[in-house]
C-alpha cells in the first residue's frame, strides 16, 4: 500500500473542504486536490472514498460532532472511516487498527451515536436530511411534492449509484455489444428496453471496458434514455434537437431512426459545439445530423416533426450522478432557470408540431410549471414514467423506481 490512513483522511478532508467550502463538483474538486498531492501510483481509492465521503457527508457531519466534537471536514473525513471504511476499503485489519485509534478520543460509542439520529424523527426535514445525506432543501422540496413515505423511499433509492449503458446499434448490434460486455462485465438487461443495460460488476473501470472504448456501448442515463423514447422518432422524422450539447441524446434519435431521420441539433456554446461533433462522429452519428449554432430560444428555422429540449436546469434531480448537489442542489437558482425554460419551450413550440421537454429536476418550478405557463397540451409521454406532481401534464423517473436519476418528462403540442 503506497499511502497511509492519515494521507486518506486528509486529502478526503481537503476534498471535503473544496466541496463544502467553495461549491465545487466532486470531480473539480478531486483534480484540485490532486494537483497539490505527492504522486502516487493510484488515486483510484482516494477517489472512491471521495466520493462517499461526499455522498454521505450530512450524516458523517452529524456523527463527527456526536462522537468527535467537531464538524470540521477533517473530522467528518475520520467519521467516515469509522462508520463507512470496511463498505470501501479491503484491508481490514488496517481499517480495525485506524478506527480503534480514533476511537480513543471518542465521546462515546460510534453505535451510540448513530442511534441518537432517531431522536431528530420529531423534525421531519432534519431526521430524513441527516438520516439519508441530503440539503435540507432537497427533503423540504420533496415533501412539498410527495409523500413522506415515498420521499424516505427516494432519498435511500438515491443513495445508490448506478451505471446504465446504452448499446450504440450504429456501432454494433445488441447481440455483439452483449457478447463484448459480458467478457469483462457483469450486466443486467433493462426488462423493455433492448439497448440498455446496467453494469452490474465489472473488472475495470466502465471507461476502459472494450465495448466503452469502441463506442460499441456508451454510459448514459436511463433516465436520459426514456426522455429519447418519449420523442419516438421514426426513419423519416425531421427532428430539431434544441439546447443539443454534448448530443448524447442526439445520437440516441439517430440510433432510433434507424440512421434515416433528419436531425438537426443546435448549440449556443461555440467549444460545445465542437465537442458535439466530435463526439457523434465517434458514435457513428455525424452523417445523420446537422449541428448549427445558434440560441435555442431566437432559433428561427424551418418547421420539424418532432423537438427535443432537454433544458438546463438546477440538476437538482443528478444526486445519483453528482454527490456534490446532495450538499450544493442550488434550488434558489429555480426562478432563474424556469424563465430560461419557458422561453425555450415558447419557442420550441414554433418550430415543430410536438415537443418533448426534459428536465433533470426535482422541483416543479422547472417542470410542470414551465410545461402549464406555455399554453399547449402537456402529457405524460411514456407508459414506464411515473406520474407527475400536479395532473398528467408529464411523468418523472425517480430512484426507487426507475434506478435512475429524477428526470421531469412531458411531450407538449401546441394548442
């Protein structure tokens, strides 16, 4: 082993400062981090542990000033190793000696500690936030929206990560990319959809698996998936694919329509334009799509079938993704997103006889809101989705049903 206990618990506690401190995503913060660290021959375990520091830092900050007396990302570096080392870390006996030598400065027992959490039940906001790791923001706008039974079912679902691959049939077809797969990967066929599947266990990191390197088989989110079937484009199709950056979903309508649709995908973001076509000519896209810069919201063109506006949004919906929003989810940034929406939609309306509208959003101020102040006909637009907050205007994917991150999804026609 080329680094020790101590070196773990600082560089998480540093990434932990980046994060909590400045706002930074996980990863930025990591490569920050890094930058500043001795070199060592892998910093794949720093990260993994990164990661689930991050994931569960609202309860480790809780269980650091119960049992540590501080709250300091430090000190919540060291309640991880105490409560989440063995889920990580394989060298047990190294991780039973560290722990045993933090404990001796503990104020207690770290099983007391964790059961003095049910004494928050009182405060539902509070209990679900520290219980499950998430901005008290999060759990307040999910109560507002569901449940309490199905938002406690949400927030444990979304503390699960889950890798979905897309078979690229541009590339190859189901049968070979399975067959690809299955040499290095353990994977688990979605039940209706034939090009997705999830990696369950793998013997390397998804990014080196063969099929992955070959663009034979591409991470993308089911999520992102239903919000290309809810547009169901056909060979034929003239599709505008509106906000297209980094056109993922682009190469999904190409996939669809059998290479034969006519797709045009606009892009405000001169350098994210050219990463887009670099990247469906690397899935086996580029000929089938027509990438413009333009402003998605001044866009005057030519009318289309079918729209695609997979809008930005807070992201609020990413917490299985991006650990970093279950700290920084940014809901005060909703007012701001939601005009930029409904001023995408608006004119997204005019460009094609029917619209899917996407959101990776938990709030409804970015979905059924938007999809309700632009006038039209808004419908769940898949059977799978799950209904939305307010009426049939859309469905949502959520954690505890889809394995997926909580996307808002509605087909929308104009009246």
């Amino acid at each position: 082993m080329s680094w020790t206990p101590d070196e773990l618990v600082a560089f998480v506690g540093r990434v932990l400062y980046e994060v909590v401190g400045r706002g930074l995503t996980l990863d930025f913060a990591f490569q920050r981090v890094k930058r500043g660290w001795r070199r060592l021959d892998s910093f794949k375990v720093f990260y993994d542990v990164s990661f689930d520091a991050v994931k569960h830092y609202f309860l480790l900050r809780y269980l650091a000033a119960k049992l540590l007396g501080s709250s300091g990302a430090k000190a919540v570096a060291r309640a991880w190793f105490i409560y989440r080392a063995d889920a990580v870390l394989y060298n047990r006996d190294m991780v039973a000696r560290y722990r045993k030598r933090l404990l001796k400065r503990a104020r207690g027992s770290p099983e007391e500690a964790l059961l003095s959490v049910e004494e928050l039940r009182g405060d539902p906001v509070r209990y679900l936030s520290t219980k499950y790791s998430y901005h008290p923001s999060i759990v307040e706008a999910l109560l507002s929206n569901l449940p309490r039974e199905e938002v406690e079912r949400i927030l444990e679902a979304g503390n699960a990560t889950w890798i979905w691959l897309r078979i690229n049939t541009l590339r190859a077809d189901v049968d070979k990319a399975l067959k690809m797969l299955e040499g290095e990967a353990e994977v688990e066929p979605h039940p209706a959809i034939p090009f997705a599947v999830l990696l369950r266990s793998s013997r390397r990191p998804v990014q080196y698996l063969t099929a992955v390197r070959e663009f034979v088989a591409v991470p993308q989110d089911l999520a992102s998936i239903y919000a290309v079937l809810s547009l169901r484009p056909s060979p034929g199709d003239r599709v505008i694919d509106l906000a297209a950056a980094p056109g993922m979903k682009t190469s999904l309508i190409a996939q669809l329509a059998e290479g034969r649709a006519k797709i045009v995908a606009v892009e405000f973001s001169t350098k994210r334009v050219y990463r887009m076509k670099r990247l469906l000519k690397l899935l086996g896209a580029a000929d089938q799509v027509e990438v413009v810069r333009a402003d998605s919201r001044r866009l005057r063109t030519r009318r289309f079938d079918k729209a695609l506006l997979d809008a930005p949004c807070t992201s609020s919906g990413a917490f299985t993704k991006e650990p970093a929003t279950k700290i920084y989810p940014r809901l005060e940034e909703a007012a701001r997103y939601s005009r930029l929406q409904r001023e995408l939609l608006v004119n997204a309306l005019t460009l094609a006889d029917e619209v899917v509208y996407a959101v990776c959003s938990i709030l409804p101020q970015e979905g059924e809101e938007v999809v309700a102040a632009v006038g039209g006909r808004a419908e769940k637009p898949h059977p799978d989705l799950a209904p939305s907050y307010r009426g049939g205007v859309g469905g949502r994917t959520f954690p505890h049903i889809h394995r997926s991150e909580a996307f808002f999804i509605s087909r929308v026609t104009p009246s």
